[in-house]
C-alpha cells in the first residue's frame, strides 16, 4: 500500500467519525427526573376554612303553638337539627304574595307556624348553596325569616314561607307534603330546650319575641391568644417579599405603598385597608356577602365561632358576630373586638380583633330578668319610640383587660334601637341598673 493511500484510508475514518458524532449530538435526549410540580407561593391559613351553612345561620327558632303560647330556643344543636333537616327537602314554585298578606307579623306568627330566624336579610341565591332550590325562573330577593305551616291541610304540596321584615316581602314555596308531616311530628313539639316565650308589638311592622322568664346564664372568663402578625402580613399582602415593616408606639404597621396593616396592642384590633381604583362600585347583596365569606375563607380567618350577623349594601359593609357556644351573640364597645367586618368599595378595609378565646378558667351562674322586665324598663328610658326598636336579645358583652390576657364574657340584656346594638347594665344578681352603657 502506497503512503497516498494510507493517508486516504485514514481521512475516511476520520470523516466518519465526525459524522457519527455530529449524529449523536443532533439526535441525544437526555433521561431526565419529572419533577414534580409545586406551587410559588404557600396558601397561609390563619385558622379553618368554613362553608356557607357553618356562617350564615339563624340564631332564634320560634313555636307557636296558640295565640298565646310561643316557645322559642336559641340552642345551637335544635338549629343545626332544623337546617339539616329542611336541607333535605325540595323548594319549588316560588312566588311573591306579599300583596295577598294583610299584617305579615300576624301572619308570621299564627298559630301552627314554625319561624326560623336569621339575624339579618340574606340572599336566597346565596342560600341555594344550603338548602335545595328547583326554580329556574326565580327571582332573587331576601329574607330573614323562613316560616313552615304545619297546620295549613294540603293533599300533595306543604307550603312554606320566606319572609322579609325589613322589605315587608313574602314568598310562598312548596315542598312535599310529607316533609311537612315528618317535621311537626319529629320538632313541632315542647322540648327542654325550648322556653316560654312572650309576644312584644314593637310597631306594625314587626312583633318581637322574648323569654317569659328569668333565665340562667353562665358568666365566663378566658385567657386570651395574640394572634400571629406575620401570617396575616403573609395571608392579605399580594406579595409580602416587599412590605415593610414599622414599629409604633403599642403597634406594629406593615406596608407596600397599596395596602396597610395595622396591629394596635392598646385596642387589640387587626385592621388592614387597600387602596383600590376606580370609584365605588354598586355590590349585589349576593355578591356582597359571598365576597366577604370569601374573601375570610381564603385565609381561613375564622378563629372562633364567628357567624353572619349584619350587611349594609349602602356602606358595602358586612359584620360577623361571635357567638358563644349555647347560641348567644357576643358584644362589644369600640373597638368592636367581638367583630369581624369587611368593607368594600373605593377603600377595602378589613377588621377584626388581634386575638381568639383561648383556655376558660371561670365560670359562674348569673340570672337575668325576663324579657317583660326588660320592656318594661325600656318603655321607661327617656325618649323611646318603640317603632325605633328593631330588636332584644340575650347576650354576652366582651370585655378585654388592658393589663392582663384575660377576656370575660358578661351575661347582658341588648337591644337595637335605630340600627345600633345598646347593652342595659347589670348589677351582681343580674338584675338591671338604671342606666345604659
């Protein structure tokens, strides 16, 4: 073999092998581990998530048997019994009656009907997601009293009622009769849980319905639990990487130039308000409501029994209530730390106290006077119109000491006099003082 050839023959190998290692390169895909996928930013949960059945709740049910027997319960296992079971049945054929009633108080409260009572006037299209609703063409309105006639004799249909007092609306549905039947043999009957009520007709409008007699509540003492800044800071900030953070005098300040929270130590309230664009919306009450329960759920902001208590769509301002754990609403002076309140529109403001109930280290029995006393005094008061009055509930009212983590809850008599909550002071038997705080 001459040297040409050699040189040749070693030149084709060559060339070859740059192909086949061109090839490869072109052609390799490498094994890599799936990874898997995770999210950027962690969902902060302060507490627990809770559905709309769990907040928007009634705090009263009411009996009446005859024109003058009326019983009544604000025990929250008879409630859950009740919404469970007409949480089963199916409402159709809604239709507004209102001009059909002549005195819808008297109509409400006749004999034979059962009276489901909510705090304040909820959207039945929010309540869909409670109870069943088989009506394509309904109309959205609210109410605040769901009414059962088990008397009323029907072959096929058991008819109930959805009531407004504050519209002066009625709505009649129809449900199986036999849900009707099954509901006044298993509840519309006395119970232990259920009190002697009496009848108050505060105005044309509206009758009012309270104890007949004294009644026993216990008064309570906790030790109170500070809420963790930094998770809400974490929770309500779009990106909390860039809020800063400034100490006050008894507070502490978080902010990112849009939005502001603020933790005030002396008042124990958490308040957080972002700037938003635009001039104030007009909110539907649906959207109104569903937005708040929202808007607390996606940081799981329910840190103690808190329930729907009060919307005003004119100030966009939703409020719920703490309630105690046998059903009695919880309040409080300024700051409203038995609160949480959410506002929207031009300014989002969002407040609430900065701690929850933590370990009960006392407890105590206090009688009160019947709610016929309590009229008595109020008609009594300076100036009171009884058309004023909207209503009088038992309570607790929520005092925090400054200097301690103590928190009592104080058994009261309350009543709403032109929209605003007023507690009548008590003395140490339970008996009432003569003045109001």
């Amino acid at each position: 073999m001459t040297y040409e050839n050699i040189k040749t023959f070693i030149l084709t190998i060559l060339v070859a092998t740059s192909a086949l290692l061109t090839w490869n390169l072109w052609t390799y895909q490498p094994n890599y581990e799936t990874m898997e996928q995770t999210n950027t930013v962690q969902e902060v949960a302060i507490a627990a998530k809770k559905d709309v059945s769990k907040i928007v709740r009634p705090d009263t049910l009411l009996f009446h048997h005859g024109s003058n027997q009326h019983y009544g319960t604000v025990s929250p296992s008879e409630i859950e019994k009740t919404i469970k079971e007409i949480s089963r049945w199916n409402f159709t054929d809604f239709e507004n009656i209102t001009t059909q009633v002549d005195g819808i108080p008297s109509f409400v409260h006749n004999e034979g009907k059962a009276v489901i009572v909510y705090p304040d006037s909820i959207p039945i299209e929010l309540y869909k997601t409670v109870i069943k609703v088989d009506d394509k063409d309904l109309t959205n309105f609210q109410f605040d009293r769901i009414v059962i006639d088990v008397e009323e004799p029907q072959k096929e249909d058991g008819i109930v009622y959805f009531v407004s007092l504050d519209s002066q609306q009625v709505f009649r549905s129809h449900v199986p009769a036999s849900f009707i039947q099954s509901f006044k043999n298993k509840f519309f009957k006395y119970s232990p849980e259920y009190k002697e009520y009496f009848s108050y007709e505060a105005s044309n409008s509206r009758t009012l319905f309270f104890p007949a007699h004294d009644t026993k509540m216990a008064r309570y003492q906790y030790l109170s639990k500070e809420l963790d800044s930094e998770k809400y800071k974490n929770a309500l900030f779009s990106d909390p990487s860039v809020v800063q953070k400034n100490y006050q005098p008894s507070e502490e300040e978080y902010n990112d130039n849009v939005s502001l929270l603020r933790v005030n130590f002396d008042k124990n309230t958490l308040r957080y308000v972002k700037l938003a664009a635009g001039n104030n919306p007009t909110i539907q009450s649906t959207d109104l409501l569903k937005k708040s329960i929202d808007f607390i759920n996606e940081h799981a902001g329910w840190t103690d029994n808190y329930q729907f208590a009060e919307m005003n769509e004119l100030n966009h301002r939703v409020t719920f209530r703490l309630y105690d754990s046998s059903g009695y609403p919880v309040f409080s002076d300024d700051p409203k730390i038995s609160e949480i309140r959410q506002v929207w529109g031009q300014n989002e403001e969002y407040l609430r106290s900065n701690f929850q109930l933590g370990l009960r280290t006392e407890s105590t029995d206090v009688s009160l006077s019947s709610g016929e006393s309590v009229i008595k005094y109020l008609e009594k008061l300076e100036g009171f119109d009884s058309k004023n009055l909207e209503d009088v509930a038992l309570g607790y009212k929520m005092v925090k000491d400054p200097q301690t983590m103590f928190v009592r809850l104080e058994p009261s008599w309350f009543y709403r006099y032109e929209g605003e909550w007023k507690s009548i002071s008590l003395d140490e038997t339970g008996g009432m003082n003569n003045g109001l705080e």
